[in-house]
C-alpha cells in the first residue's frame, strides 16, 4: 500500500495503513515528527523515508514524538537506532520524546533507551 501525504496548513500529514506522520518545521529551526498508530514493518519505509527527507534540511535540531505509537516492533525499533547513529554522525540534532505504555515498556526491555537520546 502506497503511502498518501498530504500537505496542509499545519504542516504535512502521511498516511500509511497503521502509521500516522505528522512533520512540521516549526521556529528557530526545528522540525517535530510526530507518529501515530503502529511502527512495525509493514510502515517503516514511510518513516524512514520522512525522516531522511527531514535529515536533508538545514535545521539545527530534530524531535521524533514516540508519545501517539501504540505498538512498535523490532523493524520499528531498528528505524530509531539507525536514525540515531546518522545524528550522531551529523551534529547530534536528533531527539526523541518517549512512547507510553507498551511502547515504553518495549524500548526498554530491549535497552534501546538506553542508546536513544531523549529530550527533557
């Protein structure tokens, strides 16, 4: 299934099956990514696509909202470490906002938190 995006005031709204991207490039050069719904495999080509595309900008800083997942697997959880490593090779710009629930719990588990870098 194609993903359907769709650029509106509030900045552009991607639509793949499960998942929700919501990117916007907000003031001072930041732009916040939210998603929403399930980060799994059938969706992670969208986000990994978006946020190369966002990767690209000039903007100094970067935040990825984990907060309106409902569920991520492990190609989910891959998508954030690899997108992680290319920040840390590019200025360190990107930050992540915690999941809830299940999604929290999982990163966890499996101490991908530990390697992630959250914002306060």
């Amino acid at each position: 299934m194609a993903a359907e995006r769709h650029r509106i005031k509030s900045g552009t709204w991607i639509d793949d099956g499960p998942l929700t991207i919501r990117a916007e490039r907000g003031p001072k050069e930041l732009y916040v990514v939210e998603v929403y719904g399930e980060l799994d495999l059938s969706c992670i080509e969208t986000l990994e696509a978006e946020l190369r595309r966002i990767e690209a900008t000039d903007v100094d800083q970067i935040i990825l909202d984990l907060s309106g997942l409902d569920f991520i697997d492990s190609t989910g959880i891959r998508i954030l470490l690899e997108a992680e490593a290319r920040s840390r090779q590019d200025s360190s710009r990107l930050s992540f906002l915690r999941g809830q629930g299940s999604v929290e719990r999982v990163l966890e588990l499996v101490q991908a938190d530990s390697f992630l870098t959250f914002a306060n």
